[in-house]
C-alpha cells in the first residue's frame, strides 16, 4: 500500500534510523523501526490461529507467527519492488522504498502519462495477487494432506501468505486514494478529461467514500443485529479507515493545491540571480549589483551547480575576501533544484517542494540559469503568506 505522498520523492529529512536492506533497480529498500509494532501485533494475534494449524505449544507458536510477520513484510517489499521496477522503466526518479508500520511504500516522482501511472500503479497489486496463486499451488502440490509437525508449519505459512496476499491485491486495487486502485481510477479520469488534478479530485473523494464505506460495512450490520463489535475489531478497522481518509484528504488538498499553483505566473516570482564561475574567489562576487540577490555558480558548461546566498559576502572580512574560494559559502545545488523554465508553475512547484529551504534555480532550453524561486516568494504568490 502506498503512502498518499508517495508520488512526489520527498526531500532527506532526520527521523529515526532505517535499516538498510537491499538495493533493487538501485534503490535502497529500508525496514522503519515502526515495522516491529505491526510484527509484534502480527505475532500476538495468530499465535492462536498457529497452535491450531500446527500443534505447537510455548515459544515455537510465537515464533512461527514471527516468521508469517516476516513473509508478510516480503510481501510487502516485492508489492513496493514492483512499483519501483515499472517507475524505473518509464524514466521516473524512484527515492527509496520503505517497509513501516502502514505496511510500506515507494517515494517517487509523479508520472507524466496516464498510461504510466495507471500501469506502475497496478503492479505492485498484481504481484501480491501472483504470489498468492503460487504460495497456495505449492501449498496444494506438495504438501496437502500435511503428514507431520514440519510439514503442517510450513502449510500454514504458505496458506497465511496466499491468504494475505490475495487480500492486500484485491483491497489496493479498490478504486479510492491513497490505495493503488485509487491511482488508476485517477489516471481514467485523467485520461478521459486530459486534467490529472480532476483525476487526483476524483480518486480522492472516492477514497473518502471507501473509508466511511469500510466503517459501515464492517461495524453497521452487527450493531442492527443488536451485537456489538469487538473491541479489537473496532480499532483495527478504525485505524485503517483513518489511514485511508487521510490519505485521500491529502490527495485532495493536493490536486487543489496544484490547481492553485498553475494560475501562479512563474515569470512573476522569478528574481534576478547573479551567475559567477565555480572557481571564482568571493572577492569575484562582490561586485555593484549583486549585494541584493543570490549568485548562482555555474561549471564550465555554464551549468548550475550551487548557490551562494545573498548577503552572504558580507560576512567575509575585506582581506579575506581575494582567497576564500566562492564554494566555501555556497550550497551544492541538487538536481532537484534546477527546473526548466518549459515546465511552468507546475514544475517549479514540484521542485520547491522537493528542494526545501534552498528554493530552486529557473534554467533555459540550453540549462543556463535564468534566475531564482524562493519558497516563500512562491507562495506569497499564491496568497500563503
């Protein structure tokens, strides 16, 4: 299942440390740390389920749930594998995938056809319906009936991960936001009214609907049969509807922002940037007119590279000013951060997003620089500030 953010790679930030799995496509896979409280719930849970399925008793029922915990995070990670794979293959910059508490997800950039999104959208759950079909044919071929201790563990992780698997690939192809059904429900639309923020409206109502429906499909009929749910029914299908509207509330809020975003002049918010040599000292750039804005440092290509915020310069003492190298008070410019002037308000506004604080270099056709974009400037633009 893919977090709502999931489309636009979000800049590094410091949370807590991620252990580092793998590399797939050259993308690293990282286990959260908030992964062991859905594995501990997980084991908790079906301990009952694997004594029954299997015999055991003590210490090895917890451990052979552990072990279906496990299975389900690799599950997870070849759903989010899949998206990646297919993201990779239509060009798109894929940032990292993540196994968490919500199950996982893969950050990457926003697809530029409907065709692309719809299908790097569907595969992550075709491969959870695939692995059910083969976790349960070996399951049926090789060991039912089950004839011993080994053979009945082994049955019941095999059953656990068809079972699983066919549940996580038919709920995230449901057609509502932030599920991976929503997405193409989102790339329809898109493709039939040539809008892709009217898809991201849409799909993202649509997962409103399915998270009040989920509440009232699973709690409604026991309370009209004056039953009432158990407790950890209500939290469980709580949490999940949660999850799920507030994804589809941020789909929404984003395709408005967007919406907003596009009406922007980027020409407007554009200011002046002056442009100096990598290895210019800072004596070079403190020159009449270019106290008042930043200096962007240009390759040899004239090509940006990093920016030397303005003011900056006057932080260096006059003496100092003919030997300190310009690069010892510029920040390297991430490719992020450079956006072509062809991409609009749009573009400037996805790589302001992905960029942070260091704002964004407008660059021409031939990828000289042409001025900058502040955070701020942008969304006073857009009447934010």
């Amino acid at each position: 299942m893919s977090s709502p953010d999931a489309r636009t790679a979000p800049p590094a930030r410091r949370g807590p440390r991620r252990l580092r799995l793998a590399t797939v496509a050259g993308v690293p896979v990282l286990l959260s740390p908030s992964w062991l409280l859905i594995a501990a719930a997980i084991t908790v849970l079906f301990a009952g389920a694997t004594s029954r399925a299997t015999g055991l008793a003590g210490p090895a029922v917890y451990a052979v749930a552990f072990v279906l915990a496990v299975l389900l995070a690799v599950s997870v990670l070849l759903h989010e594998a899949a998206h990646a794979v297919a993201a990779r293959l239509f060009g798109l910059h894929v940032s990292e995938i993540v196994v968490d508490l919500w199950g996982g997800h893969t950050a990457l950039g926003r697809p530029r056809t409907p065709s692309a999104s719809a299908v790097v959208s569907v595969v992550g759950p075709l491969a959870n319906l695939l692995l059910a079909v083969l976790a349960e044919a070996v399951r049926r071929l090789v060991l039912v009936p089950a004839t011993g201790t080994l053979e009945a563990v082994v049955s019941f992780l095999l059953l656990g991960t068809a079972v699983s698997n066919l549940l996580v690939g038919v709920f995230n192809l449901v057609p509502g936001l932030p599920l991976d059904g929503g997405r193409v429900l989102e790339a329809v639309v898109w493709k039939a009214t040539g809008d892709q923020d009217t898809g991201g409206l849409v799909a993202g109502w649509s997962g409103r609907v399915v998270a009040v429906g989920l509440l009232a499909w699973v709690l409604v009929p026991p309370l009209l049969q004056g039953d009432r749910p158990s407790t950890a029914t209500v939290v469980w299908v709580g949490l999940v509807a949660l999850f799920l509207w507030r994804g589809a509330s941020a789909s929404v809020a984003a395709s408005r922002f967007r919406r907003r975003a596009a009406r922007v002049d980027l020409g407007a918010v554009t200011s002046a940037a002056a442009v100096a040599h990598e290895g210019a000292s800072v004596a070079d750039l403190d020159q009449p007119g270019s106290g008042g804005s930043d200096v962007v440092l240009v390759d040899a290509s004239g090509r940006p590279v990093a920016v030397v915020p303005a003011g900056s310069v006057a932080a260096v003492p006059l003496d100092l000013r003919p030997t300190t190298p310009a690069t010892a008070l510029a920040r390297v410019l991430p490719p992020v951060s450079v956006v072509p002037a062809s991409g609009g308000p749009i573009g400037a506004v996805e790589g302001l997003a992905r960029s942070g604080d260091l704002g964004i270099v407008v660059v021409d056709a031939q990828g000289r620089p042409t001025g900058r974009v502040t955070p701020a400037a942008f969304a006073a633009a857009m009447g934010l500030r």
